[in-house]
C-alpha cells in the first residue's frame, strides 16, 4: 500500500522488524548496569550518544552497506561472529564485575560506542535486516522513505526508553542495579553465543 511518497507496507514490516531486532525496552537493563552508578547528566548523555551511533552506523549501511560489505569481502555471518565475539567479552565483564574497574570517562566512551551503539544496538540483525530491505525496495522512492522513517521511528523510541529509564533507578537502588548487571551479562552471553553460532552456520551454509 502506497500514500504518495510513502510505502505503507514497507514502513510497517521494518518498523516491527527494527524494533524485535534492536529492542528498545530490552536495552534498559543493560543500560542500567552500565550507567546505573552516574549522574543523571551523564546517563542522559550515553543515551544520546548510543542512540546517535546506533542511528548513524544502521543509515551508513543502508546507504552504502552492500557496496561496504562487497569491498571489504565481508559477509552477514562474518558480521554476526565479530558481534558475537566482542558481546561476549561485554557479557563477561558484566558477570564478573570488572567493568566497576574501569576509569568513568573511558567507561563513558564505551556505553556510547560499545556496546550500546554498537553491536548491541545496530548489529549484525539490524543491518542485515536494513541491507535486505534496501534490495527489496529497488529504486522506489516510497519504499526508501517508508524505511528511514522506521528507522527514524525506532531510533526515537529508544532514546525515551534510554532517557527516561533513570526512573527505574530510583527504585531498584544500588543493589538492585547490581542484580540488573548480573542478569544483563548472562542475556547478553546468551545472545553473543546464538550470533556466534549462526555465524558458523552461515559459513557451513556458504561452504
């Protein structure tokens, strides 16, 4: 269904595929374990900067990620290893506590770029997703603005979900933020394990 510049079709399935794939109310716990111990200032502004690096890399991709991806012989289950990899080594930290270690403003740094923004947020999945329906659009403006305007959309919702989870805070308080962390490190495990798994089977798959 198309409305002048606008595809409606298109704008629902990327909006509800984005918003299962980057999940925007299942970042909170996550966010809160790393930010959870800051001021409110500083949360507000992990939150921007996720939001912001998750925005730009899924756009970057959707402009150009097909071409980026051919240049670098790079492919979709290289992408879930590398991601799998390095969420692996966040989840660790989260179990472990080591992260309570680490200087804030470098602490900073990485809630913004990894990995909130990256590969938490735009992953492996949310760029795969984008690069397929950039394919599926072919050349139809509709179609073009049905898909950045759901990733505009989804990006929106998760910065109110970031912003305002500082709620949550005030009343779960310190330990709670502890437990948040705990469980936060096994899902994140858990969701490294599956994208390094299907990484092995996209290049079994490609074999």
């Amino acid at each position: 269904m198309t409305v002048d510049y606008l595809d409606i079709t298109v704008f629902a399935t990327a909006l509800i595929t984005l918003f299962v794939i980057i999940d925007p109310p299942g970042t909170i716990p996550l966010f809160l374990s790393l930010t959870g111990r800051k001021s409110v200032a500083a949360r507000a502004k992990a939150a921007w900067q996720a939001t912001l690096v998750s925005l730009v890399v899924i756009s970057v991709f959707a402009v150009a990620g097909q071409a980026i991806l051919s240049y670098l012989g790079i492919g979709i289950p290289a992408l879930q290893g590398a991601g799998g990899l390095l969420l692996l080594l966040v989840a660790l930290d989260l179990l472990t506590g080591r992260e309570s270690a680490q200087p804030e403003a470098a602490e900073e740094v990485n809630v913004a770029l990894v990995p909130l923004g990256t590969p938490l947020l735009a992953g492996p999945g949310a760029i795969a997703a984008t690069i397929v329906f950039v394919r599926q659009a072919e050349g139809q403006l509709p179609a073009y603005t049905a898909l950045a305007l759901a990733i505009v959309t989804v990006h929106v919702v998760l910065l109110l979900c970031l912003r305002y989870s500082g709620a949550i805070i005030r009343v779960i308080k310190e330990s709670g933020i502890t437990l948040v962390a705990k469980i936060a490190g096994l899902l994140v495990a858990a969701i490294a394990v599956q994208l390094i798994a299907d990484a092995v089977r996209g290049f079994i798959d490609a074999a």
